[in-house]
C-alpha cells in the first residue's frame, strides 16, 4: 500500500519495486567459481652492469600469454606475458646485489 500527498494529484508518480515468488519464480545466486589449478614457474632474472651483477628471483609465477609468432622472413618477438604472486611461505621473491 501506497499513499501519496493529495495536493500534489496531477504529479505523475514511477513506483520501482522487487518482490520475492516462489512459487512462480526462481533466484539464481551468482558465484565465483574456481579456475582449477594452473600452471606455476620460478623465475630467475640476472643482470650484469658495470661488474657488478644483480639477480631477482620470483618464487611462484603464472603465465597469462605466450605467443609465438612463425614468420619465415621477418624478425619476430615472442611476446610473454606473466605475473609473480606470493607462495605458500607469503614471499614474492628476493633481490640479490653485488657489492
């Protein structure tokens, strides 16, 4: 039930509103489901500058893209793509500096 002011009779009203059936209606919760397991990789970088070299290491890895383009005569980059999260022990990784 409704009611509205009555000196306002020439205003016109939208009414907006949900309500729950069921015995003629459904509700169909949406979730996030799981993916399963993918694929993880370690990850080693190092480089060396002036002597003086520097590695940092990525414990646990997952991959979103890997491309390999085939041309025959073209110089070509693959193109590879990924992210580094935390393992089980919550590090990333770790960073080595020569000194």
């Amino acid at each position: 039930m409704y009611g509205f002011n009555s000196s306002q009779n020439n205003v016109p009203v939208l009414v907006s509103y949900t309500y729950a059936d069921s015995v003629n209606g459904k509700k169909i919760s949406i979730t996030n489901q799981l993916l399963g397991n993918s694929p993880q990789f370690l990850a080693v970088f190092t480089e060396t500058f002036n002597g003086k070299s520097m590695t940092v290491t990525l414990n646990s890895c997952m991959s979103s893209k890997l491309s390999l383009v085939t041309k025959l005569e073209d110089f070509t980059i693959p193109a590879f793509d990924f992210m580094a999260f935390a393992d089980s022990a919550n590090a990333i990784g770790s960073i080595s500096i020569e000194e």
